[in-house]
C-alpha cells in the first residue's frame, strides 16, 4: 500500500533579502536560488523521505524544468510514472522572496499545473487499489480535485486535503475529506468569520468537522495546530526552533501527517509527527531540500520527548 499524491509540481525562483520590498522599490537582495517545489511534490517528497512508498500524479511543462523536476521527485524516491510531460506549455513557477525573519511571499504561475485534468485522474483512479492515502492542494484546478477526493473516498482511501492556496470549496468536497488541513488564513476563508482569538480559532475547527470532515487540523505556525474531530477540540504545541525559512512548512507537516497515517499510528502521535517535520522544515531554506528523512524526523522525536507531549498522551 502506498501514499498517492495529486497535485502541482513547480520550481521555485526564490531570493533572501532582509525584507519585503514596498511598492516601487528595488531591493538588494542577499542570495538566490533555484529549488524544485509545488505543494503537491512538496508533499510526496516528505512522504518518500519519511519511508512511504509514494506515487505523484500530475505534469510538467515543456521546458527546461521539466526534466530537472521529475528528476528531483525520483532522487527522492518518489515514483513519476505519473507525472506527465505537456508539450504546449510551461512547468509551474513559483517566484519566492524570503525575508531574514523566515517570513515569505510568494507568486505563483501555474504553468502545467493548471492543465491537469481528466488524464491525471485516469491515471489516479487506476492506482487507487493499492494506496491508503491520498494527499490532496488546491494548486491545480479545483473541479479535478473534488473529483479525485470522491474517487478516492468511494475506493476506501483516506484523503488528506492541505486546502491552500485559500479559496472557497464547493460543499460537497467536505465529506469526501478524512482530513482537512488549512492554516489560520484559509481556515478563516472557509468558515467567513474572523481568527483573531482562540475561541474563535476552535469554532472555526468545529465548524469545519460539522460540515462532514471526520479530522480537522488547523496549523498554526510557532503556536502549533489545533485538532477536532466529533470528540472536541485540542491544542497540539509547537517545537522551539530557529526560524530561517517557512516556505513549504505545511507541506513537511502534510507529508508526514500522512506517512504516520499510512503507517496506522495514533491521531496523537500523527500530529507530533508532522508538527516535527513542520520544525524541522523551517531551520532550512528551500522548498524540497528543507524536507527531513526517517533518521532526521526519529532523532528530532526522541530529542523532544520529554519536552513535547500532546494532549492525551
């Protein structure tokens, strides 16, 4: 059984400088580089790294990132078979400023990635037979998610939606999904009502399980998530780390939220999981190289255990 993962493969044009530039100003930046990224492969490089047999679905451009991305996801052992070269097109970008607190900002240019469609789902519906979960974000288009997140719950497939970028979902995706994950921002697009507070942070999360999710996790950066299901609601904390990068954080989250789902650990000991890939992701700059493997994520664990427990552990 496996990890199956739809979604956008991009590469990632990223400068550091010490600051976000205002409006109209040329900024002199401190370093540049280039990383493959897209949420989607974000997600399936975590779940390789931390030991999931994991399958990507989805396409890149014709160009010359094309190649060096499926080659960064099969580095990372991650199977491509699934992932399509379009020939009328570009792969995704994503042109990325870091500032020197960790903070980001990034545009995105969907490139292939907007083109995926019923041939990835083709390919998805025959592969759901031996996956037990499936990792889903919202960086391709919208319909083809839904459609994948029904198929996957009709196959008796766990489905994890990392719902960004933020955008209203149509209703009915809701009870297609095992997990949702939004950070504070698309958390607070989906209910329509502001974060600001802590109550309102755990409405939110109600909610969201009221409107068909079985799991609700919302992210929280330093401040850590905060997980409800129909039993209530739990603040997880965080791990104390150095911040260099935030970029991809909630996709080191995802992929090893799924892996330890994939793995049949307990909903307590699933949230520890991502929550350390999540730290250690962040004292790293780059989107894929931040991701940490098995020995990195135990290591980390075993570190913070005495420090680090969840609600009911």
């Amino acid at each position: 059984m496996s990890v199956l993962v739809l979604g956008s493969i991009n590469m990632d044009l990223v400068a550091v400088a010490p600051r976000f530039p205002r409006p109209g100003e040329t900024l002199r930046g401190q370093r540049f580089f280039t990383a493959a990224g897209g949420k989607g492969a974000n997600q399936a490089v975590a779940a390789a790294r931390l030991g999931a047999p994991t399958r990507m679905v989805g396409r890149v451009g014709n160009d010359v990132f094309g190649p060096a991305l499926r080659q960064a996801l099969m580095e990372a052992g991650v199977e491509v078979s699934g992932v399509e070269v379009d020939p009328e097109t570009s792969s995704g970008i994503a042109v990325i400023v870091v500032e020197e607190s960790g903070q980001n900002a990034i545009v995105v240019i969907p490139g292939a990635n907007g083109r995926v469609g019923g041939a990835e789902l083709a390919r998805l519906e025959r592969w759901l037979p031996e996956a037990r979960v499936l990792l889903l974000q919202l960086e391709i288009p919208l319909e083809v998610v839904v459609q994948a997140a029904e198929r996957a719950a009709r196959a008796g497939v766990s489905v994890i939606l990392n719902p960004a970028p933020a955008m209203a979902l149509p209703e009915e995706i809701y009870r297609w999904c095992t997990w949702l994950t939004p950070n504070e921002v698309e958390a607070e697009s989906l209910v329509g009502f502001p974060l600001r507070e802590d109550q309102a942070i755990e409405e939110a999360a109600r909610v969201l399980v009221g409107k068909g999710c079985a799991h609700v996790v919302i992210t929280l950066g330093e401040r850590g998530c905060v997980y409800a299901d129909r039993g209530g609601v739990r603040w997880v904390p965080a791990y104390s780390v150095p911040v260099v990068d935030t970029v991809a954080a909630g996709d080191a989250f995802n992929g090893a939220l799924a892996v330890a789902l994939w793995e049949g650990r307990s909903v307590e000991e699933a949230l520890r999981w991502a929550n350390a890939a999540g730290a250690i992701s962040v004292t790293r700059y780059g989107a894929q190289p931040s991701m940490p493997n098995r020995d990195e994520l135990m290591a980390f664990l075993a570190q913070h255990v005495e420090t680090h427990r969840a609600p009911g552990s």
